[in-house]
C-alpha cells in the first residue's frame, strides 16, 4: 500500500442565469422586506415567505402562557413607596 495523496480541483463555475441587482426597501403597506426590480415589481423575500407560511401555534401559545404568567406576577407585587 502506497501514501499517494490525490489533489482534486473543483469543477469551473459556470454561470447558467443572469442576476439582476435588486434594490431592498422596506414595504409600506405591508411593513416588510421586499426587494424592487428594474421593471418595478415589489418581491417579497425569503424570510417574509418562509414566516408566513411556518406554524406558529407552539409560539402563540406559549406566548399566551408568558402573559398570563406575567400578569399574575405583576398582581403579587407590591409598591414600596
């Protein structure tokens, strides 16, 4: 058995699509990130897709446990003047 040590190169990049530059802006109406082309379309961005189409029961309902927890907590204080 031999201690050869095989060098691998890569394959050349080869760039199959051409990608515009997008200016990001900040949606108005919507209050969410969107990216503007050249011809004037407003494009959601992945973030924003992604968040609107996850489940967010699990986090909705722990954040009304937080609240309710929250509540009672601040009931059980009391000011010292």
């Amino acid at each position: 058995m031999t201690d050869e040590t095989t060098i691998m190169t890569p394959p050349p990049f080869v760039e199959k699509f051409k990608y515009n530059e997008l200016k990001q802006i900040n949606d108005s109406v919507t209050r969410k990130r969107v990216y503007l082309t050249p011809d004037g379309e407003k494009l959601p961005s992945v973030t924003t897709i992604l968040s609107s189409t996850k489940d967010m029961t699990h986090l909705n309902v722990m954040l009304g446990l937080t609240c309710l927890t929250t509540n009672s907590l601040d009931k059980g204080r009391t000011r010292i003047e």
